[in-house]
C-alpha cells in the first residue's frame, strides 16, 4: 500500500507518481505485437485466463473491495471489438480491474514500454495483453496494425488516457483527445470506467467502486479530428461526474505554486 499522505505535482499532464523505476527498452519496427503460432496463442491463454484472471479477480476484490456499477452495459457489444478508456490511479490493481469488468471478453491493454521491460514480468506481460508504445514511424505501422486486428477479432481496447499514474486520486486529470483517433478512424463503440474511492467500513482501508458507461459511438459524417473531439470531450465529462462520487481521500494531491 502507497504510504504518502501528500503529493505535490506541478503539471497534470505529465507529473508521474508510481514508485517503479524501470528503464524503457525501445520498442522497435522489429517489435511483434500480433503472434499466430500455436505456441504463442497457447501461452497467451494460460497467462492471460489460467492465471492472471483468477489473480485479477482475487486482488481487486481483496484487497480494494471493488465492485462494479453498470456492468450490464458492456453485453450490447459482447461480440463485438470496442475501446474501453479509465483513469490510471493504480499501477496493479489498472491492469486487473477491466479484466474484471469486461470478463468474459480478452482486454488488450496500451501501455508505456516500461510494463515489457521488467526483467522476468516484462516476458509475461506481451502474452497478458500489453500493447507497448512504439518507437517511430515503422514501430508505429505495427502498432495500430495490432489494434486493428484485435478489434476485429471482437476483443477490448484499454485505453488509460491520462497516461501517468497518480495513486488514489480522486479527480479526473485533463488529457488530449489524441487517444481517440482509434476508434474515431475505425468507427468502433467506445465506453468508459471510472474508479472512486470510499472508506471501507470494517478496515477503514480504501474501497473502489467502477462505473461504467456508454457505449458513445463516432459520427462518421463528421471528421476524424472533430470525431476524436467529440469522443474525448464525451468520455471526459461522464468521468468527471462520476469521480464526484468519490467520497474518500487517502493521498491529498496539492500544486505548486510557480515562482514568480
């Protein structure tokens, strides 16, 4: 458990508040983001369903509590691939909740490079799910080359588009609406969840309690940019109000004042 009472923070849009220090690999055009291989498609199963769903489930519900409000609405496009977009306050319990959420559906996750460049974990995290941020314009072709496949293969996009981990925080930060030129481009649904935070009543620890909602659709007539706006002002909003329900601080996030 995050220890800090208070954090400073200067700038919401790229301050980085996780207490992991890892170095980034590069994540080259040589980088294989989709496997065909028997083998690998195996690995993927028994990584992402034989272990890490049963660890997901029990740790969200252990050691947050968490449950989820509008679950129901993700069943309209059970069968069909959407982009799923949080707020980034956990660097464990992130990548597990919407394995929860989404279940039964496969959630494949954009992440910094970091997350596949842990010594042993950063083997693992490809076969869990974990789309890196490429470097370059021919890393980048394979990139969304990869997120066009697994939308059509009816699965989840996840999508943190703050970025940066800020750990218990309670509000929603400002971000670009670039993230959404995904499903802007391919026309696709797009929901949202929000994770608020509540005293636990027994233990006085941290509850997190999900709302999801959607789905929001692209207006296809419109632009790709002024689609990406729309999205993202769309999703922005509904986050904003549902982050209002939280109703407990563990960490106070305080800016700093600029010299003058």
């Amino acid at each position: 458990m995050d220890k800090r009472k208070v954090i400073y923070y200067s700038d919401e849009l790229n301050d980085e508040f996780s207490t992991a220090q890892i170095t980034p690999r590069s994540i080259g055009e040589g980088y294989v983001y989709v496997h065909s291989s028997l083998f690998k498609r195996f690995t993927h199963f028994f990584w992402y369903r034989v272990i890490a769903t049963p660890i997901a489930f029990a740790y969200v519900k252990l050691v947050f509590g968490q449950s989820s409000r509008g679950r129901h609405k993700l069943k309209k496009h059970l069968h069909d691939g959407y982009f799923l977009y949080g707020n980034h306050t956990q660097d464990i319990a992130d990548p597990f909740i919407p394995n929860v959420i989404s279940f039964p559906k496969t959630d494949y996750v954009i992440v910094h490079p970091n997350n596949v460049s842990m010594p042993v974990l950063g083997k693992i995290t490809p076969s869990l799910g974990a789309l890196p941020v490429p470097d370059g314009i021919g890393a980048y072709k394979n990139f969304t080359g990869a997120i066009e496949t697994r939308i059509s293969q009816g699965h989840c996009i996840v999508i943190y588009p703050e970025a940066h981990i800020w750990p218990y925080y309670t509000g929603i930060r400002n971000f670009p609406d670039t993230s959404f030129a995904y499903p802007a481009k391919l026309g696709v649904p797009v929901y949202c969840f929000t994770n608020t935070y509540h005293r636990r009543k027994l233990t006085g620890k941290a509850k997190i309690i999900t709302y999801i909602d959607g789905p929001f659709y692209p207006d296809m007539e419109k632009s790709v940019r002024a689609r990406r706006k729309e999205l993202r002002g769309k999703v922005y909003r509904t986050m904003c109000r549902r982050a209002e329900k939280s109703d407990y601080v563990q960490i106070k996030y305080i800016k700093r004042e600029k010299n003058i």
